[in-house]
C-alpha cells in the first residue's frame, strides 16, 4: 500500500500562520507542525492563507542582507538555470563537500527534470495532481516513487513535481519536490548542502483517502483531519528551482514561507543566488 506521505506539502497550503509572513514561533515549529483552528476546504482557502503571496516573497528576499562573495545564478534564455555555469559559493559556513553535492544535486535537476515540462508527459508516467493550483504552483505528485523505490533525492525519479500555472491556465515547470521515504525523519536526513538546502514538512493538510489523495482542507485545531479526510505522514522533502526564485534553489515555495521546519532552525532564504542573471 503506497505511503501517503504528506509530501503534499506543495505550497499549497501552509497556514498563513505557518508561512512566509509568519512569526518566529510558526517559522521554529515544532516538527509536529502547526494546526490551524479550522479546517476548510482547498477550494476556500486563498493565496495568502496558504502562505503563498508573491509580494510576500519578493520583500521576504528583500530584507535578507547580500553577500559580496555569492554570485547570482546564471539562466539560458528559456529561463532555465543554465546547468554549465553553477555556483553556490560565498555562504559562510558551508563546506566545500556540502556547495559541491548541492550543485551537483541542482545541475542534475536541471538537466534531467524538463523531460515533464509538458504535463500530459507527466500524468502518463503516472504523476497526479494533489489539487494546489488555485495557488499558482501546482504539485504532481508519483506516489509510487515515494516508498516504492530506492531511488533518494533523484531527479531521474522525482517524487513530486511543480508547476506554475500560468494565467490562461497552461503550466510551466519550476521545480521538482523530492519526498524522502518514511524511513526519514529530523534526526536522520541525507547530509546535502548544509546551510544551502533545507528540508522541511508539512502537518497542517488534510488529504483525500484514496490511492492518489487530493488536498481537503486544514486540520483542525487539536492537529487533526475531520474524517473522512486523513492527515499522511509528515516526510521530509526539498524543493529543487530549475528557474528563478527570490530564496534560492532550495527554497521551501515561491519564498520563505511554507511548512515546517526543525525545531530551533530559523526559516532559510538565499538571496545571493536567488538573483539571476542571463
């Protein structure tokens, strides 16, 4: 039976409370996550109480000092991080072994992950929506990758990928969301790129309960999910950017708010290679 793990964690739905906005108690979670007081379905809930506002972002990234050192990522002029010329140099406490398996990790997303970039190739390699899109980033997850194989942080089997839909309703892939296995928690996650790549999960969702689940709505204010809808467990996963974001390659969203992090982390935004360049 395909583990659901709650990898849905999408952007889409972070409670504003624990999101991009939000306070140094949400952005410190507890791994448990944070609950909303109520829960309401998908198709209630707005940009900002799924923590997913653009402007948001854009001053979230804004407020975060620049290093003299780090330089901007290149893109090519289809928009992609252009895979000949990354460099995650110049953020301070990151070991030389740590900057080269992020590169390594990011160059391979890049080269291997617009093989989807056409959702119909996605869907018939058995990719399905969890139901984000009202959120402008929509996540496709591949349930049977998740625990189903052996294959960790590769982006020849991405667990999950993402989106951004477009305004005549078309869809341009971002990102891939790579779901560790339920064998996963805080205390024992992949050592990738240090300072330059964190994970994070999300427990606040309620999902459909079936093969392929949707996303229902919020838990409600003792953590829970109103049956029929489930919570899924809450796995570790990391967003990998193939294309601009104001946080960096490995920021959670479209920014620094969504889900939740390690207790005692402070929330990651990396706007010195979040700039780009052509």
């Amino acid at each position: 039976m395909r583990s659901r793990l709650f990898v849905l964690s999408l952007a889409l739905i972070a409670l504003a409370a624990a999101c991009g906005g939000s306070s140094d108690a949400a952005d410190s979670a507890d791994p448990a996550g944070t609950s909303s007081p109520t829960a309401s379905p998908t198709t209630e809930m707005d940009h900002e109480a799924m923590g997913h506002d653009p402007a948001d972002t854009a001053d979230d990234a804004q407020d975060m000092p620049i290093s003299a050192v780090a330089a901007p990522l290149a893109t090519r002029p289809d928009g992609i991080i252009d895979p000949e010329r990354i460099d995650l140099g110049g953020i301070d406490g990151v070991t030389p072994e740590q900057q080269s398996r992020a590169e390594d990790l990011l160059r391979r997303s890049v080269e291997t992950l617009p093989r989807w970039a056409d959702v119909a190739t996605a869907e018939a390699d058995g990719f399905t929506s969890i139901g984000d899109g009202l959120t402008g980033e929509e996540h496709l997850l591949q349930w049977d990758w998740i625990n189903g194989d052996d294959k960790v942080l590769d982006p020849n089997f991405p667990e999950a990928l993402v989106y951004r839909v477009e305004p005549d309703g078309s869809r341009t892939l971002d990102a891939a969301m790579f779901i560790l296995p339920d064998e996963y928690n805080w205390e024992n996650l992949p050592d990738l790129g240090g300072a330059l790549t964190q994970f994070h999960i999300h427990d606040n969702l309620c999902f459909t309960d079936e093969a392929a689940p949707t996303v229902a709505g919020l838990t409600t204010g003792d953590g829970s999910c109103r049956p029929p809808t489930v919570k899924l467990n809450p796995n570790p996963m990391i967003h990998v950017w193939i294309r601009q974001n104001s946080c960096g390659p490995f920021a959670a969203l479209q920014g620094v708010g969504a889900g939740q992090i390690k207790s005692g982390e402070e929330r990651a935004c990396d706007p010195d290679h979040g700039r780009l360049t052509l």
